[in-house]
C-alpha cells in the first residue's frame, strides 16, 4: 500500500520526527484507500519554529504582495478542481458530481481576495493612529464535513493579514490537506509561511493549542473540542476563534409557502448527508399544519437516492466515517425510544445498500424541545419537526438551545418575517432560505463559538490593533 507524503514544513514535504498512522477509509466501501503519517508535538514545534522564523519578513508585505499570492492561490486551486472534487467523493462521500460543481471554496478565495482589495490596515483618529497588524503564528484547527473549504476560510484570511502559520487538518480527511498544500506549495507561497501537520486532534491539536509559539488559535468543528482548545490555550493566555456545533430552528410561518419552505427545510437538512454545523434540523411548524408538513417531508425524504457516490442521480452519499455513522444509529434510535413520530427512515441502512455508512433520510415528527433528538447536534440526515401554537411559543422554542449559529425563518411578509429574525439568537439568521453571502460575517452565538469568519470580520479575527498615540 502506497504512503502518501505527510508533512508540509518550512516549504518541503518532510517525514513525521514523532510518527502514527492515520487509516483513510472510503465510507462507500468501508475500504482502507491509504495510510497517512500522522504526526507528535516535535512535529508541531518544528512546524512552529519554520513559522516564526518567515514571520518578521512576511508581516511586513505590503497589501497587494498578498493580493499577488492569493490570486495566485486561486488560480492554482482552479486549475485542481476536479482531483478536489476526487478526493471529496472518496474521502468523505460527496457524490461526485455535486461535489465538481461545489463553488464554496472559490467563492470564498474570491471574497478574501476582494476584502484585502479595500480593506484599510491604518486610520488617523485626531493625533492617534490605529494600526492593524498580523496577530503573528497562527494555529489553525479544522474539521472533515468541507475539509478544503473550512481549511480556505481559515488559511486565506490569515495570509491576507500577514500571519504565518501551522495547520492540523481533520485527520479524517488528510488528503484533502495534502492537495491543499501542493496549491499553496505551486503557487509560490514563501517557505515557513504556511506549514501544516497531520494528526490527531489529541495529540497535535493539543499541542499547538498549548504551544507557547503560537499567538492565536483559530478552530472549527464540536464544542467538545473547542472547550478543550480553549483550556489549552488559556495558559499562554491565546486569542482563541472558534466556530463550533449548531442545533438550527427553521421557524414555518403560517403565511409562508409550505409546500416549497418544508421541500427546501427538508432538502437543506440531507445536504452533504446531514453533516453540516448549520443545517436547519428543528422544523418548527404551526401546531394545525403538522400533518401536512409531515406529508410533504415524507415524500420529500423518500425521493431522495440514496448510494453510489459516482451515480450523477445520487443527491445523498454515506456518512463520513464509522464512529458517525454509529453516533447517528444512537439518535435515531433515541429518537424512537423518546416516543417522537418516525414519518420515514429509521435505524439501519437503506435496503439496498449493504456496505457503506449510508444512514436512511430520517423525519421525525411531534418532537418536543426536550428530547435528546432537539437538543443535540446529529450531525445526520436527521430532521426534527416541532409543532408550536403561536408565533411566542415558536421563538421560544428557537432560542431555547445551548447552540446560536445559524436559525432561519418563512413567511409571505417580510416585514414579519424580520421582526421575528430580528429575535432569534444566532449569528446568521436566513430569511426565505437565502443564498450564503460570502461577505457577510458568519459565527456562533452561545456554545456555538466566538469570533467571526468571513468577509471584513473574518480578516480582523487575524489582526492586532496598535494605538499610535502623539502620531499627528
Ligand atoms: P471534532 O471537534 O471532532 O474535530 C475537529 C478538529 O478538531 C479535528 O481536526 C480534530 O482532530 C481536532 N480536535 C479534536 N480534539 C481536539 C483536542 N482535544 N485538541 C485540539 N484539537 C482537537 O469535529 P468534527 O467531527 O471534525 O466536525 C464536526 C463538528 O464540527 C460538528 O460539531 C460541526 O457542527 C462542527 N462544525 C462547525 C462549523 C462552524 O463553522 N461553526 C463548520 C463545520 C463543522
């Protein structure tokens, strides 16, 4: 079986000082496709050493040699857009052809692009000046469910301010990383600037989370591991960004159009087979259009295929690995257990699969606020459908989660509609299932983070701000 080459440091492909083996398998198959070399903390503090070192020439670029990098970056990412979209469909499942024609990783390469187009690094405030500068070593922490993507929305930003920088990439999606690295390589970005190590999140996301050399720690992916990196990073007193798990409420209202707001609700929550920190999975619904909605996501849920990845049909793919897919059985099964309505799915694979970690489009319906399958994140093709008597009850019941990243809202009125997003808890909130807005600012309240990515604010996470008093 075939190696493949592991760390990137200091510009070079480098073997691990502190070796493991990380097993990729395609959850289509169940089959081993490769071993990655995972690595230990003398990787990480070598990785940090070549990342101080390039930092005192790299901070001091001007704007446009940054501009020159990441257009740079882009072209090469373009020119490797279908061994992206490869390695998405065996690595993590995407369907293939949904994942050739996935925009998210441009988009947002572009919208960096145009933030350090305009943004202004300095201002003159009276006699003081406000300087912005990079923040310094940068850790970077990132999950498997975009892999490439949530790695761009954190590399790109922290290039544009001119930090340099240490990435862990998800150690269930390693390739991702490695073609990554090749596009960082072939587009000429300087030795020590950016540096990635492969491993796992307990080892080497521990490591870098603790390490002195480093200035901040940017992380994605569950509240479990980001309290942990938060603790970590609290002894060298680290600015800690984190973009954690969500638990969304898609608020119906009864003016809204049902038959397209429970087809895309629905659709929404088995994209990417439900693993998606802001998909809308609490469908909450006016008590006396329950059995409606319920209808309408029955038939919505079970025209969707299910299985081969490489089938252009296929709108749904496995789950990504077999601790997820044993995670999902467990809240379905709970879901059962607790007594909520299974309007289709259910435990178990579909029928005609018998390999794979396929999980069967799932709909619950009557779901209270309180089961488990309300609370927690799935992270599955799992949609909770809530009934509500009233327009308070309905935003009660949105807010009342631990989580705030994402919450949506339907209706006919938009003056109504913004009335009632205006007091929902969560950083982005949809109005009429919107296209994602690359430039709007995209973060958790509550226990789904802190800080910001995206546009100007995703920028700023990777800056200092400096007050030049007596400047003028
Ligand atoms: P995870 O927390 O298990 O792993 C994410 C990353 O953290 C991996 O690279 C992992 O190796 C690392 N990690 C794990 N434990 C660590 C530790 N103790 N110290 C340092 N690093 C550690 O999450 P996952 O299963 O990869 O991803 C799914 C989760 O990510 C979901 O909760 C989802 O909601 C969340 N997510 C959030 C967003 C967002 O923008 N808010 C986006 C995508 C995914």
């Amino acid at each position: 079986m075939q190696h493949v080459r592991q760390h990137y440091i200091d510009g070079d492909w480098v073997d691990p000082l502190d070796p493991t083996l990380l097993d990729v398998i395609d959850p289509s198959s169940e089959q081993l496709i490769t071993r990655i070399a995972g690595g230990g903390p003398r990787d990480v503090d070598r990785a940090v050493a070549a990342a101080r070192k390039a930092f005192p020439l790299f901070s001091t670029t001007t704007p446009p040699q940054r501009l020159e990098l990441l257009r740079a970056v882009l072209s090469e990412y373009e020119r490797r857009r279908e061994d992206i979209a490869e390695v998405l469909s065996t690595e993590i499942g995407a369907p293939f052809q949904i994942a050739r024609k996935w925009q998210l990783a441009l988009a947002e390469l572009r919208s960096v692009i145009e933030v350090l187009e305009h943004y202004q690094f300095e201002e003159l405030q009276g006699s003081t000046k406000i300087v912005r500068e990079p923040i310094g070593v940068v850790g970077l922490i990132t999950p498997w469910n975009w892999p490439i993507g949530q790695i761009i929305m954190k590399v790109a930003p922290a290039l544009a301010a001119g930090c340099t920088m240490v990435l862990k990439p998800s150690e269930v999606a390693p390739l991702n990383a490695i073609i990554w690295s090749e596009i960082m390589h072939s587009a000429g970005v300087p030795a020590g600037v950016y540096n990635m190590v492969q491993g796992e999140g307990a080892v080497v996301g521990e490591a870098m989370s603790a390490h002195p050399g480093i200035d901040m720690m940017s992380f994605t992916g569950s509240t479990r591991a980001g309290i942990l990196i938060a603790q970590s990073a609290a002894k060298t007193v680290k600015r800690v960004a984190q973009e954690l798990g969500g638990k969304s409420a898609n608020i119906l209202l009864p003016d809204a159009d049902f038959e397209s707001a429970v087809t895309k609700g629905v659709l929404g929550v088995m994209r990417n087979s439900g693993q998606a920190c802001s998909a809308p999975t609490r469908m909450l619904v006016p008590a006396e259009r329950h059995e409606e909605v319920k209808r309408i996501a029955k038939s919505v849920a079970e025209g969707l295929i299910v299985g081969d990845v490489r089938d252009p049909k296929t709108n749904v793919g496995p789950v990504v690995s077999k601790s997820q897919f044993d995670n999902v059985q467990r809240f379905i099964r709970a879901g059962i257990d607790e007594g909520a309505d299974l309007v289709t799915g259910g435990p178990g694979r579909p029928e005609h699969l018998n390999r794979g970690y396929f999980v069967r489009p799932t709909v619950f319906a009557n779901v209270h606020n309180d089961m488990i399958i309300a609370r927690e994140e799935i992270f599955g093709p799992v949609l909770s459908i809530l009934p509500y008597r009233n327009e308070e009850e309905a935003i009660d019941l949105a807010n009342d989660t631990i989580f705030g990243l994402a919450a949506y809202v339907q209706s006919s009125d938009l003056a109504r509609a913004r009335s009632v997003a205006a007091r929902m808890r969560a950083g982005t909130v949809h109005i009429n299932y919107t296209a994602p807005d690359r430039a709007a600012p995209f973060g958790g309240y509550k226990q789904s983070g802190n800080g910001r990515e995206n546009g100007k604010w995703g920028l700023e996470e990777y800056l200092e701000v400096k007050a030049l008093l007596g400047y003028d």
